[in-house]
C-alpha cells in the first residue's frame, strides 16, 4: 500500500490516501460517480482536512 497525495476538488488542500502501488487515479470527483463495471476499477471516499468529501476512482 502506498501514500498518494491528492488535491480536495472543493477547496484544493492536499489530503493523502493509501492506494495499492500500481494502482492509477482515474479520476476525483465532488458527486459519487457509478459503480464501476471492470473488474479492477474501484471508487472510494475520501474526506479532505476541512471535511469535504469527494470520490477518487483508480484502476489496480
């Protein structure tokens, strides 16, 4: 598991998330997206330091 650093879409503090180490960050977004329909895609929430909550979608 790796750290990943990303920028909150909101307010753009840097928030950090664990992520396997090949995974890709396919995209973040402020509304959940659909549950992905390929087999090693994944979205997850994540909330920032000023507790907004956006949902990142990456590929392992």
């Amino acid at each position: 598991m790796g750290i990943r650093q990303l920028r909150c879409p909101e307010c753009g503090a840097d928030t950090n998330m664990g992520l396997p180490r090949d995974s890709t960050v396919q995209g973040i977004s402020t509304t959940e997206p659909p549950e992905p329909d390929a087999d090693g895609r994944k979205i997850r929430p994540v909330a920032c330091p000023n507790d907004h909550e956006f949902y990142v979608t990456f590929t392992f």
